[in-house]
C-alpha cells in the first residue's frame, strides 16, 4: 500500500481506496509535507522541533512533536504502523508518493495559475516559513526541468500589460517644431527601454490619454534660442502622485542630440523608476502586474548581496517563472546564480554553474530581441564560460538596438575586458557608470569599471569605484575584495587591514592568504594584474 500526498493546493493524505487520512492539526500536517520532500523522506528530531517550534525549549519542542506524531498515527489509524516510523532520533514517511512526483504537469500549471504550496498550512513561525519558501522555489525548479517548460509554450495567451501614457509637449515661440521633435524622440527611446525591463501597453502620443491604474510618463521641452531644456516626470494616475522626476539639457546644434550630457542618463532612470512602481503582487491582480512585481521585488533582494536575500530573491524569481516563463526573468535567474557563484554565499558551486548555464541557453532560445536579455547572457558567458565570441555578437546588438541601457555597456565592457581591449573595456564601463549613476543598481555598474580601471592600470579610478560600490552595497563582496587588495598595493595598510576585517565579518571562510593561494577564489583580475597583497603582507593582515 501507498500513502498518497497533495502539496500544491490545499493538503490531503489518501490510502490506496482513496479515503482521506489527512490529519486536522496545522503542525500535523506541515509535517508530513516536510517529510515527503525530505531526502528518504526522513528528518532529524531535532530539525523538526526547531522548524516548528523554533521559540520552545527543547523539552517543550519535544513533547510538541510527540503530540503530532500522536496526531498523525490517530488520522492513519491502521496505515500509521507501516507508513510512519518514529525513533529517538528521527521520523520517516515509508511509501509515500507525491503529487508533483505523479503528475508534475498539473502542478506546474496550478501554479502558474495562482496555486501555491500547502495553501491550508498556514504557521506563523519564521523557520517554517523560510523552509515553506525555499522549497517552493525548489519545486518550480524541478516541474520546469520535468515538465519541459523552460521556454514559453505556443498555446499561452498573450499578457496584458500595465497601462503607461507617454505624454510629449514642446514649447517655445519660433522653435517650438525643435522642442517637440526631441521629445518625440526621448519618448520612442524610454518606450524602448522600458519595454525592455517590464510589461507595459504603452500609448506615445501628443496628448495622450492617463489610463485607470496607469502611470502617465510627461516629456517636456523648452526651447530657448539654442538650447533645450527637457523635463521628465513619472505619475500615478490613481493617487495623481508624482513619483519621479529629472531634467536635463541639450544644444539643438550638437549632432547626436540625445547622446549630450544628462539626457542619456535620464532615459535609463525613465526605465528603472517606471519599473519600480510595480509593486502588487496580490492574487487579484493582473498577471503581468503580478510578475513585474515578483521580479521587480527579486531585483531589488538580489542587489542587497546577502545569503538570506538572495535566496529570497530565487524564490521570487520562480514564483514569477512558474506564471510566465519569460526570457527576461530566465535571463535574471542566470544573473542570481553569477552572483552567488562569485559572492561565494552557497556550497553547490559546480550546480549553480550549471544552472547559470541553463537558464541563459533558456533566456536566448525564447527571446524576442530584448536587449536586457542579449545583455546579461553577454555577461554570463563573458565571466563565466570565457566566451568572447557569442557574447560579443550580444553585447554589440544590445549596445545597437538600446545604446540608454546600463546594462549593455556593462556587458560589452565585460567582453572587452576578457578579450584584453582595456581601452574598450574602461570606455564602456564608464559610461555604463554614467548612465546609472543615481539609479538603485549604479553599484553594480561601478564595480565592472572598477575592474575595468585596474585592467588599463589606473588604480586610482579604480579605487574611487569601488569606494563607491561599497558604500551604496555594503554586503557587496567583490567591492571589498579588490579595495583590500588596492589598499595593500598603494601602501594604506590600515584601510586594507580594516577592510579585511570587514569582510572577514560577512564572509566567514574568508582569510587573506585564500586570495592568494586559492586560484578558485574570484579575484581573476587582481591576479592577472599582480596585485593580489605579497605572502608577508596577507599574514600582516590577519
């Protein structure tokens, strides 16, 4: 006999015949389910009391499971002797199939349509909640391998998008046709842009009309003699709410137009803030409102570079890809894994390579031509495959089809840097830098000019980088490895010794002679540069 287990819906345990003997307490029930996706469907005691009952003592946790355990054997009534085993140490599940292991198909496709994992089981317990997460982001992972749907079938229905009005005026007596005619181009390039980042039905026009839910995005531009003044504002049309704002200048004489100044740099905040205010995440709103907000939440998880955070941030990003298994969220995922690989925060090395590998093959073979895509899988493949063939084509059509995106300047700058053009790789990366300087992400653009810095020999810039990065992202990792190691090379012991310090505070492994003498750890252009801190001086800083 076989006891059967539902976990994606609400929770049931039925017998051969298919009677329900599903137990009535909460606990009972997040026990079983821990148990049948447990390795030999078998926990420790111990794991489970402090799952469950985190804030017990131990006498307490123990007699707390042993009344579950009493809980479940009365609901199995005769099947308890064969199927539920309970020892000192541990308890195991014996026969037990799931679900997700016999239909994984409809699973997948429950949770693509709102269903979640256990949605009966309800604790209010940290330690249950954060194992409620993680494994349902390691569900997703294995019905997206099983079931085949790593690209976007043919049979799914288009998303509807967030409403944005993209309102243009130009003013100015005798030259008002200049005015007008740069905020229509400004316009076509944030649509671009933000087309690139989320999923918007995006109305450009003169006077457009505000949709209900929507964001209005209004251009305007002043022209005085020569010059033209521009004035970009984001707002909510529900609230009326301004939510951003940004100006920048031009001279109607320049040749590249929008290419002067702060312009640039406005298009790629246009983008960012756009993004950003997709925020609802409820089951009740619409789709692509729903992933945008799940992505846009990762996003911001996974740039805070913290264990926790970034496995929170897979989480989100699965339970997104479990809704649309979009190109642009695959393209993400590979991103968290490059993270998490070079910020050294996970064990399984050689599988989240694996995975950063799959999920970028997955991003490009279901692209439509997004430039955020070719941009971060030009990345990946640069840093993590050696590959400056493919990447490069990548990076190139990025920069071509979006030259405001941030991140396809970082790439090519990624490219060049692995293919030795320094020179490339420090123009690219600086004006990368540039573009999303007063963005959320700009410390992720400083660290690759930083390397870009070191790589054409000016430690200097190199250093003012990643001074930079480090303050904006202080649980940044990479930041503080190369100041350590610049710090040492310009002769401030002190600076090097106090970042060794920090950095010994978040990454527990760490020791300075590892920078030295383990090749695996990524600091490959500080070695290639011959700054990594002599013999002496690393046991100096320890």
């Amino acid at each position: 006999m076989t006891v059967k287990i539902r976990l994606i819906g609400d929770f049931r345990v039925l017998d051969d015949a298919g009677s329900d003997v599903t137990p009535n307490a909460a606990r009972a029930r997040a026990l079983l389910a821990i148990l049948a996706r447990s390795p030999d469907c078998t926990r420790s005691r111990r794991w489970i009391e402090q799952t469950l009952w985190p804030d017990r003592s131990p006498e307490q946790a123990s007699g707390s499971l042993r009344q579950v355990v009493s809980q479940i054997r009365k609901a199995f009534g005769p099947l308890a002797e064969d199927h539920l085993v309970s020892t000192r140490a541990a308890i195991s599940l014996v026969d037990c199939t799931t679900d997700i292991d016999v239909d994984p198909r409809s699973c997948l496709d429950r949770l693509r349509s709102g269903g979640d994992l256990l949605e009966d089981v309800r604790l209010k317990v940290p330690a249950y909640k954060s194992w409620h997460r993680e494994e349902k982001s390691r569900i997703l992972q294995t019905l997206e391998r099983t079931a085949g749907a790593l690209t976007l079938g043919a049979g799914a229905p288009p998303l509807m998008g967030r409403p944005l009005s993209i309102e243009v005026k130009g003013f100015g007596e005798s030259a008002r046709e200049t005015g007008q005619f740069i905020g229509d181009m400004l316009s076509q390039q944030m649509a671009g842009l933000i087309s690139d980042f989320g999923t918007f039905d995006t109305l450009v026009d003169r006077s457009a009309e505000a949709k209900a839910g929507g964001l209005t995005l209004a251009i305007r531009a002043l022209t005085v003699g020569e010059e033209v003044q521009i004035l970009a504002g984001l707002t909510a049309q529900d609230s009326g709410k301004m939510v951003w704002s940004e100006t920048a200048r031009l001279d109607a004489r320049a040749g590249d137009l929008l290419g002067q100044g702060d312009v640039p740099s406005l298009v790629y905040h246009s983008a960012e803030r756009v993004l950003t205010q997709i925020l609802d995440a409820r089951e009740d709103a619409g789709l692509s409102l729903r992933i945008d907000a799940l992505v846009n939440a990762a996003i911001a998880a996974m740039f805070t570079y913290m264990p926790g955070e970034l496995r929170r941030a897979e989480a989100l990003l699965a339970e997104a890809y479990a809704l649309r298994p979009l190109s642009r969220i695959a393209a993400w995922r590979s991103l968290l894994r490059q993270i998490m690989l070079v910020e050294r925060t996970e064990q399984n090395l050689e599988e989240l390579h694996e995975e950063a590998r799959a999920f970028a093959h997955a991003a490009l073979e279901g692209n439509d031509g997004n430039t955020l895509v070719m941009s971060l899988v030009a990345q990946l493949l640069a840093i993590l495959e050696n590959d400056t063939v493919v990447s490069a084509v990548l990076a190139r059509d990025a920069v071509e089809a979006s030259r405001f995106n941030a991140f396809a300047h970082s790439a090519a700058a990624t490219v060049a840097l692995r293919a030795g053009d320094t020179a490339a790789a420090l123009a690219a990366s600086e004006h990368a830098a540039r573009l999303a300087g007063r963005a959320a992400s700009a410390h992720w653009f400083d660290t690759i000019a930083g390397l870009s810095a070191i790589s054409a020999g000016d430690l200097d810039q190199a250093v003012r980088h990643y001074e930079r990065a480090h303050a904006r992202a202080p649980h940044f990792r990479a930041p503080m490895r190369h100041l350590l190691c610049l710090y040492a090379a310009q002769g401030e012991a002190q600076k090097s010794a106090q970042m060794a310090r920090a950095l010994k505070r978040i990454e527990p492994d760490f020791d300075v002679l590892r920078i030295r003498e383990d090749e695996t750890y990524p600091v490959f252009t500080l070695r290639q540069s011959n700054l990594l801190p002599s013999h002496e001086m690393a046991l100096d800083l320890l």
